[in-house]
C-alpha cells in the first residue's frame, strides 16, 4: 500500500468525496449524512479532516469563513490503494457470509443466493 497508511472508512468516504470535489466541512457533512445514514459530527469531521491534512492526504484553503478541503496527489495515491484493499475485504466477507458452497461437488465453485 502506497506510504503504509490503512484508513478507516469514514477517512475513506471523505477522500473520496474530496476527490469528486473539494468541499467545505458542512458539505462533507451532508454528504456523508446521506452516504452513511447516520449523521457525522461537527467533533468527529474536523479531528478526522485535521489528521487527513497532517498526513498529507487532504489539504485546506479558507475562502471567506470556510475553510475547503482537497485530495492531494498522496491523497488520491492512498484513497485507490484503501479502496481496493477495502474491495478485496468486502468481496471476501460477502464470499463467506453471502454464498455457500455448491452441492454439485466440483471443487471451489460457490453459489451465491438472493
């Protein structure tokens, strides 16, 4: 993984929406309220986007009374890196707890229900 930094998933949801656009606090906030379903807090967010920027992953500029944040170059190297270990986690939980085995006896087929 590009400079051996594993991100959690609300770090990862917010480079993610950073690299669509860069946004303000309350705009990350929103988004994540509608991404997540549950609503990310003013003392959860800027800790997190305070780490985000001293890691070099997320950069901010203040524009009036707002302060907008942006993926950096290292940022956007990270987030694909996560993204994809987060992929390969992913596919194997649902692999293990979606589908089961087949009854036809051939050796490593699965077959996924719903």
């Amino acid at each position: 993984m590009p400079d051996d930094i594993n991100l959690g998933v609300l770090e990862l949801q917010i480079l993610w929406l950073l690299g669509k656009q860069p946004q303000h606090g309350y705009s990350l906030m929103a988004r994540l309220k509608a991404l997540k379903k549950t609503e990310v807090k003013q003392g959860t967010l800027y800790p997190t986007m305070a780490r985000l920027v001293r890691k070099g992953l997320a950069k901010s500029r203040r524009e009036g009374s707002r302060i907008i944040y942006s993926l950096t170059p290292k940022g956007r190297r990270v987030l694909k890196a996560n993204a994809a270990e987060m992929v390969r986690m992913l596919a194997g939980i649902i692999g293990d707890f979606y589908c089961k085995p087949k009854l036809c006896g051939r050796r490593g087929e699965r077959e996924c229900s719903g």
